[in-house]
C-alpha cells in the first residue's frame, strides 16, 4: 500500500454530485458512502437522518435486511469533527437507490458505477493512479518539476515500508517512530515539530515542502533502505539504528549545503502561504476537480 493509499484510507473524502457534496471513504481499495449524503442528494429532504430511518424500516419489511450489510465509518462533519456514520459500498448503495422515488436516481447510478470503475482500473494499473494523484497537485497549483519530485518520495517511502515490513517492523505506530528518526537526524524535528513549525495540522507535511525539503526527505529514506538491507537489520532496535544513520546521512548533506549557502533549508513556509490570488484561483480549480470526481 502507498503512503497516498494509506493517506486515502484514513481520511473523509468528499465527491459532487450536481452541485452537492457526497462523503466517501476509502476501506481495503473499495469505496464506501455516506447513505444520508446520497439520501439527500436523491430526495432534496431537509431531514435525511429521518427519511433513512423510515427507509430502514420499510427495507425490513420487504425482506431486506441491511444491518449486516451497513458499515459504521468516521467521516468528517460540517464542524470539523468526525462522527460515526451509516456507509455502504456501490452494490448496497444501487439496492438502497432503488427503494428511492427520485428522477436522479439514473443519473446518480451512472455516476455511481464510473466512481467504482476508475477505482477497479487504478487497482489493476497503478500508473492510472499515479496520473490521477499527478493531475491533482496540478489542479492544485503546484508546479510540474516540485510534482516529479513528490511522485519520486512517494516511491522512495513505499520500498522503505516494504523492507521495513519485510524486516519485521509493525505497522502505524513503529513505522511513525522510525519515521520520526529519519526527520529528527535530517532535519533536526520530529515529524509534528516539523507540521508545528509551518503551521499545519492535518494536512500531509510533504505536500508543503519545497523542492529542497522534498530531496533531503528521499535521501534519508533512500539511505535507510540501503542501510537496512547492508546491515541485514531484523526488528525494530536494528531498524531503529539503520534509520538515524540513514538520516544522518541527509543531515549532514543538508547540514553542508547550509554552510556553503547561508542559507536553511528547514523553512516554515508551506503551500497555504500561497499569493491571496493563487489562493482564490486554487479554490475554484478545486471545486472543478471534485465535480470530475478528483
């Protein structure tokens, strides 16, 4: 799985459809929906909360039995916060969709079905899903060269995590502790001290580093694969080793580029600071691409 895949699995991510917003979320390469947003969609109700709740019932009644079949996911509200709510894959959604009296309900279904299939063509391709991801940051404002770069991390981190488990490292928690030796030995900041100094919060700290920043990363990266594979390094401890060294070896590279430059490479500036005008431009790119089902 990709850092971008891991990212996608862990976050709400919000589709349109004419004009409304459909939560959705990433579980195990499938995407599930939130019911209530596509109720709302479909009916127009100022209560969709209600007219699921009697759907519900009136499903039961048929014979349908949908509480094995719902699935209960975190997606983000309104205010920011996440909340449990009813989800359910593109099969469940279509039989749901036809319990419903609506005239979008062709339209949503076909909208429905080429969500789902973009997604099965970029599991049997992943370069589908790299040109995707490449087209994003483009919508998003970033520049061709910073794009490549990014791409090419994405890459260096994915065969990190694959020796990492390979060598007998869990996931989550000890890759983010291994993780964290590489940027303290880089770039002398934990992973959140970094987020903290350009004031991020949830946000991907990669996307909002500069071409510099994003080089140093892949070759601490680089240089701890390198080093757990000469070292032969099995388990967390030796993992551990072989990622400080390998983030001395950026540190220092960086360290030296500094001293001949006078200049830091670790900035607080992120992609957020963008020109007030870039912002305003990006924003609107950004609603053209949640309407293409970016």
């Amino acid at each position: 799985m990709t850092e971008e895949t891991e990212k996608e699995e862990g976050e709400t991510h919000i589709a349109i459809f004419n004009g409304k917003s459909i939560r959705r979320k990433l579980v195990d390469d499938k995407w599930f929906f939130s019911v209530v947003d596509i109720i709302e969609v479909l009916t127009d109700s100022s209560i969709p909360r209600r007219y699921w709740s009697d759907l519900k019932i009136k499903l039961k009644e048929e014979g349908f039995e949908l509480y094995d079949k719902i699935v209960q996911l975190k997606l983000k509200s309104g205010d920011g916060k996440e909340y449990e709510t009813d989800c359910a894959d593109t099969e469940l959604i279509l039989r749901i969709i036809q319990s419903i009296p609506s005239k979008k309900a062709e339209p949503f279904k076909r909208w429905l079905a080429k969500v789902g299939y973009e997604r099965v063509q970029e599991i049997e391709n992943p370069e589908l899903a790299q040109e995707r991801m490449k087209k994003l940051y483009e919508l998003k404002g970033y520049f061709k060269n910073w794009i490549e770069k990014r791409l090419r991390g994405i890459a260096i981190r994915q065969e990190l995590t694959d020796e990492w488990k390979n060598r007998g490292v869990k996931e989550e928690i000890e890759f983010a502790i291994l993780t964290n030796e590489i940027s303290k030995a880089t770039f002398g900041k934990t992973v959140e001290e970094y987020k903290k100094l350009k004031k991020l919060k949830r946000e991907n700290l990669r996307d909002h580093m500069d071409d510099l920043e994003l080089i140093f990363t892949m070759l601490g990266e680089a240089a701890t694969t390198r080093i757990a594979k000469v070292k032969d390094a099995e388990g967390m401890e030796e993992n551990k080793t072989a990622a400080r060294q390998g983030g001395e070896v950026a540190g220092n590279a960086r360290k030296e580029l500094e001293e001949k430059t006078g200049e830091s490479i670790v900035t607080d500036e992120n992609f957020l600071d963008a020109p007030e005008k870039l912002k305003k431009k990006r924003k609107r790119i950004l609603e053209i691409a949640d309407e293409i089902n970016f």
